[in-house]
C-alpha cells in the first residue's frame, strides 16, 4: 500500500501570501489530521477531516484553514502569510471511524515565508 | 488540553548501550503513539501502544496508562537510533504531542 504523499515537499512564499498544501492519505483511510512543526513550539495540532467534516481542531488562527474532499485528500490553506508561519507541515491518515486511531504521518511540507 | 513531558530531552549514548526514554501525561488517555524522526523530517511510527507491552527487535515500549506514563526501550544502540522520539497521545478529544527526546548515539 502506498503510503501518505504529500505536495509539495518544499514551498518558499512572501510574507502576506497565501498557500495550500496537499495531502494524499493511505488508501481507505478516511481521517485526514494536519499537525505543524517548528523548532520553537514542537509539533502541534491544527485540525483533523473525517468524511470531509472537520472533526477536531486545535488552537490556530482562523488564517489556517483546510478541507476535504469526498476521495479523502486533504487540502490546508494559510492566508495572509508571516514569517512565523515558516514551518514543517506534516499530515497523518488513520482509518478512526469514530475516536483517534494509529496515525501514519506523510513526509511533510517545508514552508519558508521571507 | 493534556499535558505531556518527555524525558531525557537530550540523551548522548555511546553505541551499543541501552536506553529508557520516558513520556508522562496527566489525563487518561484513549490512545498513544511512538515515532521517530529521522533527520528529513519523517515521522517513522515505532508502536501503537495505549497500554500493556510490545517489542519490535530492538525496541520496546510498556505504556501503565493508571499512571499515566509510557517508555521507550532502545536495546544495543546503533548509530541509526540517532534522531528524536515523540510520544503521541490523544484523549479528553484532544491530540498533543510531546516536546521529543533528542537521542544522539556515537559510535
């Protein structure tokens, strides 16, 4: 089976851009989560899609913004982009049908926001 | 949200020694998880382990969810141990991540 993709693997934007990332989950997998990474925070949680309804969300901005579609890809969105926006942006695909389960986590996105 | 502490944050082994890497939480928990970054970024998943025992070659992890710790045993460390470890945990619907163990194994 293949494994999580995402798109693309690195990203440089200006600050006050916008831009959207893309995951592609496991086959079957139906739950899609977004989780940030920088040296400062450590990993955090931005939101999580089942059935392409946001499920769970985690304490960001409303700058930071996804969806899902009915094939379970995942897009996140970041407007208004700052440089403290510049990031790894990884995403997870479990098969959880009503409560977390076994996450497997893509390769990420490296966002850098001069 | 839960709260989670990882420790040692930093942890120099020479090769071949074992280690004990050690995640606490202060809620109960439904589900917790062990990866370990590789240096692109990768999060390579180790266990599923809400509780109980596992072990994968050189690996294992007991997580005693009543008392809401899980630890990580690395066995014989090879230089390709080197990298950081995450717990992952979710419970009370929320999902947190540990702030890692750095792990630098030298030969």
């Amino acid at each position: 089976k293949a494994g999580v993709t995402q798109t693309p693997r690195y990203l440089i934007k200006t600050r006050g851009q916008q831009v959207t990332l893309s995951c592609s989950p496991i086959s079957g997998h139906r739950s899609v989560s977004w989780y940030q990474q920088t040296p400062g925070q450590g990993l955090q949680f931005l939101f999580e899609y089942f059935s392409e309804t946001q499920r769970n969300k985690g304490n960001f901005p409303g700058r930071f913004s996804g969806r899902q579609f009915s094939n379970s890809r995942s897009e996140m969105n970041v407007s208004t982009l700052e440089l403290g926006d510049s990031a790894l942006y990884l995403c997870a695909s479990s098969s959880a049908t009503s409560v977390y389960n076994e996450q497997f986590f893509g390769p990420g996105t490296r966002l850098t926001v001069l | 949200g839960i709260q989670v502490e990882q420790s040692p944050p930093d942890l120099i082994l020479q090769e071949g020694a074992n280690s004990t890497l050690r995640c606490n939480f202060s809620d109960s928990v439904n589900n917790l998880q062990w990866f370990h970054q590789n240096p692109w970024g990768q999060l390579i998943n180790l266990f599923y382990i809400p509780s109980g025992t596992k072990q994968n070659g050189r690996l294992s992890a007991t997580t005693v969810a009543t008392e809401r710790y899980s630890l990580l045993y690395i066995s014989s460390s090879q230089t390709t141990d080197s990298g950081v470890y995450f717990c992952l945990l979710y419970g009370n619907n929320r999902l947190a991540f540990g702030k890692g163990n750095q792990v630098v194994v030298i030969p």
